[in-house]
C-alpha cells in the first residue's frame, strides 16, 4: 500500500475534529491524529498561536484539556466546504489520470 503524505491542513483538521468529537486529552488526540508526541506538540502549538484551540487547565494533578474555540470551528467549516467544493482526496488524485488533457500552450 503506497502511503500518502498528508499535508498540514489535513494534519491540523484532524486534530481540531478530534478535539471537537470530544478527544480533550493529549493522548487521545494524538491516537485519533495518528501522531507521534512531538509531531502532537508542534501541532497542537501551532493551532493554539492562531487561535483555533485553546488549553485548559483541568483537576488537581494540572492535567490539560483542548478545546476548539470560536475560531477553529468556522475553520473546520471552511475546510469542509472547500471539501465539497473539490471533492477528490489525495489518493484517489494520486492514481487516478484526468479525462482529458489541458495544452500546455
């Protein structure tokens, strides 16, 4: 099986429909991603310093929690629109040829 790179939107979408299907800790995230922990990291920083989720600090032992805030969800919207929009995913793009072919001219 050819494995496909996803790219950074797909990578962050995952981690924001996680945590909105209610995946709030770091380790269920990071299974429902498909992440590793330092991948999760920089993930989860990046979303937070442009505001999409936000952390909260949760029980005694000052474990943490994610949440999407105002701004992902209209993100995860976005997404999902374009989606429709273009509604081929990355492998089918990969193996499938188009009908036909534009000149290049």
């Amino acid at each position: 099986m050819n494995a496909v790179n996803r790219s950074r939107w797909d990578i962050a979408v995952n981690i924001l429909e996680a945590v909105k299907g209610g995946e709030s800790k770091p380790n269920g995230i990071m299974i429902h991603a498909n992440l590793n922990p330092r991948r999760l990291r920089f993930y989860l920083s990046l979303l937070m310093g442009e505001g999409l989720i936000a952390v909260e600090e949760s029980g005694r032992r000052g474990g943490r929690s994610y949440i999407v805030t105002e701004k992902g969800e209209r993100a995860i919207k976005l997404f999902r629109e374009l989606a429709e929009l273009m509604p081929f995913n990355r492998v089918e793009a990969a193996v499938q040829k188009p009908k036909r072919m534009i000149p290049l001219e």
